[in-house]
C-alpha cells in the first residue's frame, strides 16, 4: 500500500490556486475566493434545533430497536 503524503498548507492552496486559475481565469477565481461564506451554527444552537424536531420514542426505536416483552417458556 502506497503512504500518502500531505501537502503542506501553503503548497496545497497554491495548486489549488493556480487549478482556479487555469480553468476560471483571474476574474472568476477572484469572485469565488471572495464569496461570502456561511457562518457555521454553534454547536449546542445545531443540537437543540435537533432535538426540537425530533421523535424522541422513534429515534429509540431506531436506534436500540424495538423492545418486544420478553416471552417466558411455560413451566
């Protein structure tokens, strides 16, 4: 199996720079670098809204399965 290198960051955003640039062009490359970019949700924000829509006996359900009442043999 091949050992996978990574770039350093510098070197990984200048190819991908110049990537941009060869198949954009400047004009373009400068307005996608320059879109605004969406601000990630806090993390206890993100959780909460979760829980607000959730089916809390579903996601049991789902999750650890269905509990049926145990059967016991007759004696």
């Amino acid at each position: 199996m091949k050992e996978h290198i990574y770039l350093q960051e510098d070197e990984m955003v200048r190819r991908a720079i110049d990537v941009l640039m060869e198949t954009l062009g400047p004009i373009e490359t400068f307005r996608f670098l320059n879109l605004p970019r969406q601000r990630r949700v806090d993390s206890v924000t993100r959780h909460r809204q979760w829980q607000d829509c959730l089916d809390k006996d579903r996601f049991f359900n789902e999750v650890f399965g269905a509990e049926e009442a145990p059967t016991h043999p007759a004696s």
